[in-house]
C-alpha cells in the first residue's frame, strides 16, 4: 500500500511542475559591477527577489508564457523587459547611467567630447591598469600618438618626463579635476610627487594643441585631465604588488565601501614603490596615499579628497657623456681633459668616469637626494540645476616641503658668510667640503567655478573662472661642514621668495545652427601677476614684477554626418607667461617676453565597433616661442630664449581595428616639420680671455622635436584567457639644440615591449590578474633625451650629454580584487 501511495504522489508532483520554469540572471552597471540588493520582481504577482553578494537573482516556479520583468536600484533609473519563457532561461540586467546619473551632475568644463572641434585622446583607467606596475605617469601614456617619454633612472620610476608634439613638460598643461597640477612658478609637471597616481583615477583626455579653456598655464603642446570622481556601487578590498629588475618593487592596496545608505561612499588607496633603478645609485623611494569621502544624492554631490605623495630619489640628472655611453675610449679622454679640474675634481671623480659604462652617474656622495612630499586637498561640491544646467564649484590647496639635499668639493666659506677656518697647523682656510640643502615650501590654494546651462535643444552655455595663488620659498642651509661640525644647520646662505596669482574668466558656447552642424566658441581672460624678491643660490638678486593680461579665443566647427563621424576645424589662440627659470637666466635687463600660439586644427574622427580612425592636421604658428638652447642651469632645468618667429606643423593618424574576437591591432604615426626661422647661437671663447661669439643660423629645426613619433601594437588572447600584447614605439632623430648641427643629435630608435597576462576568478576572490612585463624586448641602446653646450678653446669643443635607458628587463604583477 505505502509503495502505491509513492507512486500516486510522485505523479501528483510531477503534473504539477510541468510548464514550471525559473527565471535566473544578474544585474550590473555600464561599468560591470554586480548591483547587490537590486530588488526584481514581476509587477501584481508574488515573484520578487533581491539579487545575493554577486549580482544573481533567481524566480523560479514560472510557466510558460509572456512576462513583464522589473529591475529597481536606488540612484539608478528602473528597468523594465519583457521576457517570452519556453523553458529556464538566464538574463543579464544593464542599468544604463551611474549613481544618481552623476555624470550628469559632474561638470567636467575642461573635457571634450565626440563632437567637439578639437584632437583629444580619452583613456579610460581599465585601458592602462595591466601597465600600471609601479612606472610613472608618462610612461603609461607612451603608447598615444606624438608622444616621446624620458627617465632620468632609466626604468619609468623616479624622475620621468614627457613630450607631446616636440613640446616640453612646462607646456603640457595638467589637471587633477580641474586643478591646476603644474607647477606654478616652473610650469613642470613632478609625477614622481604623486607615485602610482593611476591606481586612483577614472579617466584621463589628452588635448593636443591648445584645447579648450582650462586653468594653469597655457597650453602649447598639450593638456592632460586627469579625473579621479569614480564612485562604485559595492565594497571591495583590492590588492596589487610587482617585482622586477634593478630591485624594483611595489604594493598597492585599495579599499571602498561602495555607496553606504544610498548616499555616502569613501575610497583609500596606499601605494609603496622601491627601485634601485638602472643608472648608477638612482634608487627610488616612493609612497603615496589618497582618500575620498563623498556624499551623493538625486541633485548634487559633495566630495573631498586629499592625495599626497612622498619621494626620495637619488639625483641623476646630470645626464652621461655621450662618449661614456658609446664607450669611445678616445673621444671619452678628449671630453675628460677638457673637463678636469672642472667637473672632475677628485681621484674618486675620474675612477668614476673611467669605471662605470653606459649607466654612469656623475654624482657619487652617498646622500645626494630629492627628498619632497606633496600633498593635495580638494573639495568638490556639484549641484543640478533643473533639467537644463549644472554648477560645479572646487576649492583647493596643496602643500609642498621638500629639498635637495648636494656634496660641495671645496667652495669658497666667504660665498656662504661663514668665517674662514684655521687648519692643525696653524694655516688660513678659505675653501672646504660642504653638504648643502637647497629648500622649496610652497603653498597653493583656490577656487574653481563652472556654471553649465542648456538654452535649448540646439545650445549649451558655459560660464567659468577660477583665481590661484602660489607662495614658495627658496633657501638654502649647510648641514655639514668640514672644519665646523657645529656650523648652524637652520642658518639661510640664501633666501627668496616667489609669489603668483592666477585669474581666469571664460565662457564656451556650442551651437547647432542646423542639423549635423555644431558650432564652437571660446574666449578666456586671464591675468597673471608674479613676482620674486631676494637672492638665489648663487647669491644675486633675483628681483623680478611681471604683470600681463591675456585673451584667449577659440572658435570651432563639426560636421556630423551620423553617430559615428565627426569631421572637424578650429582655430586657438594662446598666450603664456615666462617660467621662474626663464627670468633667472635672463640674458638682458629686459628679460623675456611672453609666447603667442596660434593653432590651426583639421581633423576626422570615425570610431564604430571594432575599428576607430583619428586623422589630424594641425599649424602651430608661434610668436616669440621660447626654445631650448640645449644647455641646463646648475639644478638640471634647461635653458630658453626667446625667438621671433617659428612653426609646428604635422599630421597625426591613429587607428585601431579587430581583427576578431581574439585579434586586435592598433598604430599611430605623427610625421611633422618644426622650424625656426632664425637662431642665434652664443659661445663663450676663451682662447684669449673671455670673448661672445654669435653664429646665427636660418630655418633651423626645434631642438627636441623629432620628425616621425610611431606606434603599433597587437594583441591577441589565446584559449584559456592568456593575453598577449606586443607594443612598438618608433621616434625618428632629434636635435639636441637648435642649430642643426649633425654632431648635436639623438639617434631614432625602435622600442619593443611585450606584455602577457591572465585574468579570470579564483574562488573567494573577484577577480585575479596575472601579468609579465617584458620591457625593451630586444635589448636596444637607445637614448630618448640629452643635452648640449659647445664653447671655444681654440678650437669649437662640443660636450653632448644623453640619458640613456635600460636595455632588457622584466618585470612580473599580481592584482587582485576581494
């Protein structure tokens, strides 16, 4: 009897669950992260679920037939599909937007996009994290078009650099949210202040050429925002960590608490870089944190964020001489008795020289180090106003402490105002070994303003300013003495002090006069005052009162025949204020004035699924341009003038294109004409005493500034998910100074890296990442930056100096997310 009643209650069962299915699936956002707790349910019936810890829901006991589906998330809009089930079936939710539609709260004034009439590059941060290993910003950037990047270490750690169109770092205007990062009396940008930056940004758009409107400096090469207000919707714990060649090591471990109480979100990050680098003794040691606390709601946004970075780096830039870096025995001896009793001074100077190879450091006392920490605050506060506008207002203040810390062979006391010594044996000493700190304490504050309103469906208004102030003191002290171990260490042997406002004014306008066609306009005031009062290090006034008003118009226009093309021209006029350095080294007492761009842009952008196309042309036309002269200041930083008339011009081309789902291919190529229309050249002759001689040369091409920047790559993932990624970067020659002269030059050279790397999930753990860095695969000698300085003894005596780089080496990485 009981087996009858089994049997007749199994087919009971079994008639019911026929026709009964479930409905499974997960629910993320545009940037793939699992929405937990999103509620989905099918509305005025009893299915209703909140998806678990993943992102995955499940509403089982369905039959078949059609259903109105309904997914729900605070901050996010409400989806609603209709799903036919003939069966179990697994769906995937995308809620479109961000929190709140942030973006739509966030005004970004200084960010372009498609349809704009300018040549710009956005990187979202996901595109760069397998490089991010510790190498500083330039050298995550080295794959976009027209870009050459230097390092003093030779690793992409410590001291690194970068130029865009044969334009240096003082013209390469950054932001960090709209914050001006440059430096404000050098106009430089110190990536090694801010270590392992990337781990904390969201995205990042390089403008070539003038751009539009932003704040800092003006911008001649180009300008580079970094955004950093990335807000995720759940916890996680991240950790990352990379070992290499020349000891190189680094740990990054990040935390959030995604978004607590629909409202409030807080991210950290702390990051610990150490490498002995290639070059002789120029070891790194870097660490940074940051922290961002928001608030987040329907209308606004409130955030603070501090980041800050603390450096310790041997100095190494001094550079090599180029005979020391090609080994020529002969041309090494020239260039050594040339210099003794100037740079060579001591026994230990010469074995120095004679001992080392391509590597070589001038400098050999233990502790000639940079040792600086930045720090960064910023208050971000975003308010919609209605459906037709926004308001964006930024408060911020960074503090800079930090020196360089240098062994002097036997200065002159009387140059310090120290007395002169008496030696054991009763003799007058006038000179003696000193260690000397030369000290910057700066401070930088403001505030930014942006209003945003749309006037109608066809123009979009926006208003801005910002005012910025810079306070830095330049001193230096003896902290070690030879004779006088007592000598007083907070003593200044001399003191400065520089002083900078910033006031800027604009207002942009995009107008859609008719279909297909969008119209730019652009115009910014700006004033800038600066000044320095007192001595420098070597103990001459440096008094210096500049003031100058600025107008900087742009004007644009797109033609956008779909949603996928943009054909484009613009035209910028910009203007900008001589550096610290160019007042100081002034030639004359009248000093020099500031530069004028005017920048012709034409371009063409296509980008569909799977291939995109970037075609620029651009006329760089400068008034009084600032050039290198080749030669450096006794701190490392290179020497300008001013001069009357001189272009850029080129074309730049990128494009990528897959192949497959597995097969991408990507290149970049920048072909350009950089020209003076006339140099003049000052050599000192001292055969007979001290006489100026002045070569003036015509139609002389840019030091710095090669003709062809290359760049290809190709990737492809094999089955099991290792991904291979082949990258080339190919920079034609460049002049070390502006003469032409075939003996003052950087050879081209090709660079290959090789990357491999796995990704995929590990029981407890989100995600794993597992990357090998093969960098410089095929062990070139190559060296993307020098300088020059010629003078007669008799005969003309050229001295080149280069910063080689590191030839093959390796580098391996571990990511992982919680």
């Amino acid at each position: 009897m009981r087996f009858i009643l089994t049997i007749f209650s199994t087919f009971l069962v079994s008639g019911f669950l026929i026709g009964q299915n479930v409905l499974s699936g997960s629910v993320v956002n545009d940037a793939g992260e699992a929405l937990i707790g999103a509620s989905v349910f099918i509305p005025d019936t009893e299915h209703a679920t909140t998806t678990d810890s993943r992102g995955h829901f499940k509403l089982p006991g369905l039959k078949d037939g059609a259903y109105t589906l309904k997914c729900t998330y605070l901050g996010y809009a409400d989806v609603t599909r209709s799903i036919v089930l003939m069966g179990d079936e697994d769906v995937e939710i995308r809620m479109e937007g961000t929190i709140y539609n942030i973006d739509q709260i966030t005004i970004r004034a200084n960010q372009l996009s498609d349809a704009d009439p300018f040549t710009f590059k956005s990187i979202a941060a996901e595109d760069i994290e397998v490089d991010n290993i510790g190498l500083d910003m330039p050298f995550l950037l080295n794959e976009n078009p027209n870009i050459v990047v230097t390092s003093d270490a030779g690793t992409g750690i410590g001291y690194t650099g970068m130029r865009i169109r044969g334009t240096d770092g003082t013209r390469i205007n950054v932001t960090i949210n709209g914050v001006p990062l440059n430096d404000a009396e050098s106009q430089a940008v110190f990536w090694v202040d801010l270590p392992d930056f990337a781990s904390s940004l969201d995205n990042i758009q390089i403008q070539n050429g003038v751009g539009t409107s932003t704040n800092g400096a003006g911008a001649f090469g180009a300008t580079i925002g970094l955004n950093t207000d990335h807000f995720t919707v759940n916890p996680y714990v991240a950790v990352s960590g990379t070992l290499g060649s020349f000891a190189t090591r680094k740990i990054n471990v990040r935390a959030g608490t995604g978004l607590m109480n629909g409202q409030y979100s807080i991210n950290a990050r702390y990051s610990l870089i150490n490498s002995d680098g290639w070059v002789d003794r120029a070891f790194a040691d870097l660490n940074a944190f940051s922290l961002s606390a928001s608030r987040i709601s329907e209308n606004n946004s409130l955030t603070f964020n501090v980041f800050s970075g603390k450096e310790r780096t041997y100095q190494s830039w001094y550079g090599a001489p180029q005979a020391r870096v090609e080994n020529d025995t002969a041309a090494l001896l020239n260039h050594y008795y040339n210099n003794l009793g100037i740079l060579y001074l001591t026994p230990a100077d010469s074995i120095n020289l004679f001992q080392s190879g391509r590597s070589y450091n001038y400098y050999t006392y233990p502790d000639q180090v940079d040792d600086y920490r930045q720090t960064h605050y910023q208050l971000i506060y975003n308010q919609a106003l209605g459906s037709h506008g926004a308001l964006g207002i930024t408060g911020h203040y960074t503090r800079g402490l930090g020196y360089f810390e240098e062994f002097r062979y036997m200065d002159l006391l009387a140059f310090y105002g120290l007395q002169n010594e008496e030696d054991e044996q009763g003799n007058t000493v006038t000179n003696a070994d000193l260690v000397r700190r030369r000290w910057l304490d700066n401070h930088f504050y403001g505030t930014l303003m942006h209003l945003k309103y749309k006037a109608g469906d066809d123009l979009d208004l926006t208003l801005g300013g910002a005012f910025h102030r810079y306070n830095g003191d330049h001193y230096g002290r003896i902290v070690n003495h030879a004779f006088d171990p007592d000598v007083d260490k907070q003593r200044n042997y001399y003191f400065n002090e520089g002083n900078k406002s910033d006031v800027n004014f604009y207002g942009k306008m995009t107008w859609e006069p008719w279909p297909q066609w969008r119209l730019f306009g652009d115009m910014q005031w700006r004033h800038v005052s600066y000044s320095i009062s007192g001595d420098d290090n070597d103990i001459k006034d440096v008094g210096v009162d500049y003031s100058k008003n600025f107008l900087n118009p742009k004007v644009g226009l797109s033609y956008i025949p779909g949603p996928h093309m943009n054909a484009y021209a613009s035209f910028a006029v910009a203007n900008r204020e001589p550096d610290r350095n160019d007042f100081i080294n002034r030639q004359d007492d009248e000093g020099p004035v500031h530069e004028t761009l005017y920048d012709l842009e034409l371009g063409y952008r296509l980008a569909k699924p799977g291939f995109a196309l970037d075609i620029a042309f651009y006329n760089m036309s400068y008034d009084n341009q600032l050039v290198l002269t080749g030669a450096l200041n006794d701190v490392g930083a290179p020497l300008r003038f001013n001069v009357a008339n001189s272009v850029r011009r080129g074309v730049e081309i990128s494009g990528q294109y897959a192949l497959s789902d597995r097969l991408n291919m990507g290149a970049n190529v920048a072909v350009s004409q950089n020209k003076i229309d006339s140099f003049d050249e000052v050599l000192y002759d001292y055969t007979n005493g001290f006489d100026i001689v002045v070569n003036t040369y015509s139609d002389t091409d840019i030091a710095f500034s090669p003709g062809v920047v290359a760049g290809g790559s190709i990737d492809y993932t094999f089955p099991g998910g290792i991904k291979a990624d082949l990258t080339t970067k190919y920079v034609g020659s460049q002049y070390l100074d502006n003469t032409s002269n075939p003996g003052r030059v950087l050879d081209a050279y090709a660079k290959t890296d090789l990357i491999l790397s796995w990704e995929g999930s590990v029981n407890f753990m989100k995600s794993l990442r597992l990357s090998m860095h093969v960098m410089n695969v095929f062990d070139i000698e190559y060296a993307p930056n020098g300088y020059t300085y010629s003078y007669i003894f008799g005969d003309l005596v050229t001295e080149n100096y280069l910063y080689p780089q590191a030839g093959r080496h390796f580098f391996i990485s571990a990511a992982i997310d919680f």
